[in-house]
C-alpha cells in the first residue's frame, strides 16, 4: 500500500511493531527490490519531477519557457529512492551542508549546499532501524523527521553559515520497524508525535504454522524472480488510485468517528480515508466501501486509542457492513408484490428489524426475540390450522396465544423457576384452559415447562426481606450465573 500510495505522490508512513528475529527489518529491506521505477529530471539530485519541478536549480524551468535547449529538461527513469537512516547519522549528513567539492575547486571554487540523504530520497523511502532507540539517544534527527512527516510533503530546512537557507519539499514515505518490548519502549511512551505521525501500526508476530517456516527456508536458496510485472503493476495501481472516490455516507461516518470517540489528531482520519482508498484501488474498485474500511482501522487505530474503544469501534462498524448488505428480490416476493428484503407476513410495510436511513445498523444489534405480540383472543375453537413450527398455549382462562420455537430468554428462566409459587389458592382451571395447557407441549423436542396448576406449593429457602435490601445482582441475576463466593 504505501509504495502505490508513494509512486502516486502521496506518503504513507509505515511503522513495524513486533518482538525481535520476526522478519521486520528484512521484509522491508527486501521491500526496495519490488519498488516501482521513477522519472525525474536527468542528473537531479533532488528527483525532480519533470512536470512539477520543485528544487532551487529547476524551479524556474517549465515547459515552453526559454529558447534554449534546456527549456525542456531531459527525463530519465530511475529505481525508487531508497535510503536507511542509523542511529550513528549526522545531522549534516541527512539534511545536508556545504559541497566541499564545489567550494575547493582550482579553476571555479563556488559555495554551495549538497542535500543530503532524506531530501535526495524524494519520492521514495526512508528506512529506519529501531526508530523507539533513535527517538532517544538522536532527538535532532527525530526533529526532522517531525517535519518531514507533519504535512504531506513534508519540507526540511537546509542552514548553513554563510549562505542562505534553502528550505525543500520532501515527499517520502517513513518506514520504521520497532521492538516495543525492549528498552527504552513504545515509541508512544518516548516520542507520542512521532508515533501519532504514522499512518499505520502493523503488528508483526513469529510464524505459527511449520509450512510458513518451511517455504521460508526453502526461499534462501531459491533465486529471485523477475520484478518487471510486480513494477508495472505497482504503477498502474497508483494510476488507479486518482480516480477512487469515497462516498458522502463513509465520509460522514468517518467525521462522526473522529468526534463520538475522542480521536486526538486528525491525522488518524485523514489516514483512514488514505488507506481505504489505496485498498480499494488494489482490489480494482472505483468507490470505497465499509469493507476496505474495516479492514485498514484496526491498523490506523491501534496506537490511537485504547483497546477497548477499538474493539467497540469494529463491532459497530460490523453492524454496518452487514447493514450495507441488501437481499435480491426473490420469485415469491415478486409475485406477492413485496419490495427486497421485506419480512414475509407484512407487505409494503417497513419491518423493525430493517435498518432505518437514520441508523441503519440498528437493525443489525444484538438478536431481538422475533416472536408476535400477544393479542387478546377467544377461547373459541379456529377451524384454520396452525403454520409449522408454531404451538399454541395459554396464559389465562381466555387467551390462546401463538408461540414461536426459540431459544428462552433470560425472563423465561425466571419466570419457569418461580413459576410454582403461582399455584398456590388459584382458581380451578377451565377445560379450555387446561386444553391450551396440554397442546402447549405437544411439540416434540420441546423442554416440558412446569404446569402451575400441578406444581405442589413449596416455601421459599429464605425468609422474606425488604426489596431496599437485595443487590442488583440477585435482582437482576439467576443464581445459576451468580459467582459463588469463596
């Protein structure tokens, strides 16, 4: 993701977390055998991009201008820049200073700067090793890489005594790789801006399976394969990407996520909405979806907030993808004139459990008991028979009421537990009562429930006390799921 996102103009700062020996310092170094090729403007230190010069010596020249043969600079393709910064590198050495070679020259001594390595690795990667250590012991060198990485481009500030400052823009991505069990830490414990400055936090764990550890030992020595394809397909993809959009609804819910859980930077969404849109241009899609952006937030996330919060965050965006999922239309609801994904029993009306335009993963919570309301009724006999699945039972002298097969809720326990004190000075039952009573078990597989009517009356195990004097647990709680004191 972050060399499309890099080729197409735009960083994507990468940090690898993860205990040391788990491949994170070679995946990334193997990275730049895969990066794409760049074309800047022949023999430019700075990359300049041919159609949009930026360093002091080719800022000045576009196309058309002058009437000599520089006006149109010569181009060239070059591999993408790829520089690693150590814990041993000097200040002058990363930004730059004064070309010796150009100042001691016989025939034209002249002063002027040489970049150094981070605004030469323009469009390109910069590598650092252990960046929790580096962020302790070189705090001037993560000052810069403050700047670098605080807007996208980034600028760094060349000073010299003697000459003027030549500030340059940077456009590179930063990736880093970290051991956060070690000393001195996470890197959010030591420099919390520079870790906020990362668009993604990958965890990297050692290999669970003996077939990953086996292909790679079997991958030492076997040869590299040619990376012409990957190359142009890296390039293509970054094409690709200039033309995905993001829908107002996944905008919206990202501005509401910022606001609703306390997000500190905005960087975190802004790196969201960068990251989908990569995703959703290697998976050749045009417009993103909930599913690019449940699969990119727990990587932009995870060293913004706290874990719990992220763990609410993914389940309510679950709700919404599976909200976003709409059913065909079948045969049958065509016939019967019933609109997609209506409930059958009710047409042209809207059903509870569709999501509402307003929040449309309500629908999608926890499971509702789906059962019918009761309704009052007769205790006249129906000629029409009863549909599959459905038994009939009664809660008075006069009611029938219809009963769906489905898992007893919590009440329903309680109810069944305490449904034997019930019988105690109730009136006889009537025929059609008990009648109800005794079809109310006939459906088989079904837990016979308790008939209060036939259930001798016991007293209660503890004598009676004040409601004031229970706790919310033996209220609210059976005693089966009560922890047991010890």
């Amino acid at each position: 993701m972050s060399l499309i996102s890099t080729a197409a103009g735009s960083p994507l700062h990468v940090h690898a977390e993860g205990l040391r020996g788990t491949g994170k310092t070679t995946v990334m170094r193997w990275a730049r055998t895969i990066a794409p090729e760049i074309t800047r403007i022949k023999g430019c230190l700075f990359q300049c991009d041919p159609d949009n010069p930026h360093c002091p010596t080719h800022a000045d020249k576009t196309r058309g201008s002058g009437t000599g043969e520089g006006s149109f600079p010569e181009r060239e393709t070059v591999p993408m820049p790829f520089i690693e910064i150590g814990h041993g590198a000097k200040l002058g050495t990363i930004l730059g200073s004064i070309d010796l070679a150009r100042l001691t020259d016989p025939e034209k001594p002249q002063a002027a700067l040489l970049p150094g390595s981070i605004p030469m690795a323009n469009r390109g990667i910069i590598f650092i090793d252990e960046i929790n250590r580096l962020a302790e012991t070189a705090p001037e060198i993560t000052d810069v890489l403050l700047s670098v990485m605080g807007t996208k481009p980034g600028r760094v500030k060349i000073e010299e005594v003697g000459l003027p400052p030549c500030e340059i823009e940077v456009s590179s991505s930063v990736w880093a790789a970290s051991n956060p069990d070690e000393d001195p830490g996470p890197l959010e414990e030591i420099r919390k801006q520079l870790a906020d400055r990362f668009d993604l936090v990958i965890p990297v764990q050692r290999p669970s399976s003996p077939e990953v550890v086996e292909k790679l030992l079997l991958g030492k020595h076997e040869k590299a394969e040619a990376q012409a394809p990957l190359h142009g397909d890296f390039l293509e993809k970054a094409r690709r990407l200039k033309s995905v959009k993001v829908p107002d609804h996944i905008l919206r819910y990202m501005a509401q996520l910022y606001v609703q859980r306390n997000v500190e930077s905005l960087r975190a969404i802004e790196a969201l909405e960068q990251c989908s849109r990569v995703l959703a241009a290697i998976r050749g899609k045009t417009q993103v979806s909930f599913d690019e952006v449940a699969t990119v937030l727990p990587l932009v996330l995870r060293h913004r907030v706290e874990p719990l919060v992220l763990s609410e965050i993914l389940k309510d965006l679950e709700l919404r993808k599976a909200a976003a999922v709409q059913p065909r239309p079948s045969q049958d609801d065509t016939q019967q004139g019933r609109t997609p994904g209506e409930p059958t029993g009710s047409p042209g009306k809207p059903s509870a459990l569709q999501p509402s335009p307003d929040n449309p993963a309500r629908s999608q919570s926890e499971p509702r008991d789906t059962a019918p309301r009761a309704s009052p009724c007769t205790s006249e006999p129906q000629n029409r028979e009863d549909p599959p699945g459905v038994t009939r039972g009664a809660t008075s002298e006069s009611c029938r009421l219809p009963q769906m097969n489905r898992r007893p809720t919590l009440l329903d326990k309680v109810l069944a537990r305490y449904r034997g004190f019930l019988g105690k000075g109730s009136p006889s039952p009537s025929p059609t009562s008990r009648r109800c009573r005794e079809e109310n078990h006939t459906t088989p597989g079904e837990k016979d429930m308790p008939d209060p009517a036939r259930t001798k009356p016991v007293s209660p195990p503890d004598p009676a006390r004040r409601i004031a004097y229970f706790s919310w647990e033996e209220i609210i709680l059976p005693p089966e799921w009560r922890d047991s004191p010890r």
